[in-house]
C-alpha cells in the first residue's frame, strides 16, 4: 500500500503514526519514508554523504559499510 506524502500529512499523528507502523512491519523500515517530509529527507541524505566523504578523505569508511555492507568497498573506489 503506498500513500502520497501530501495526504498523510494531513492526516492525525495518530493516523501517521500507525501508517508508519504498518509500513515498516508489513514492508520494512525503509517503505516508511514516504511518511516523512521531503526536508527531512533531503537534510538526512546531506549528512549522511557529508559523513561519507569526510571518512573517504580520512581512509576510513564506517558509515558506508554500515549502511551498504562491506561488499561495498569493491564497488567504490574510495
């Protein structure tokens, strides 16, 4: 069951707050993220590469390999 964005949000937290459980539960947690506000989404996007290429130009990649695995490190060059 996908749900616009724009109709959840105008829905109860209540009602978000169940849709939200029902999407990760029946989909898992990443279905959910419909349920959140495209800033939100962009500001957690922009940390998230903030953090990986601050741990690229130190040689280390733990945010990466926590979010993709390590099969990860023969994909990418850094």
């Amino acid at each position: 069951m996908l749900i616009a964005t724009s109709a959840v949000h105008a829905e109860s937290p209540e009602k978000t707050a169940e849709e939200f459980v029902q999407l990760s539960t029946s989909q898992g947690p990443s279905a959910a993220v419909i349920l959140y506000h495209p800033n939100d989404v962009q500001r957690v996007h922009d940390k998230i590469l903030l953090m990986c290429e601050r741990e690229a130009e130190s040689g280390r990649q733990q945010t990466r390999a926590a979010l993709f695995g390590a099969g990860i490190r023969r994909l990418t060059k850094r």
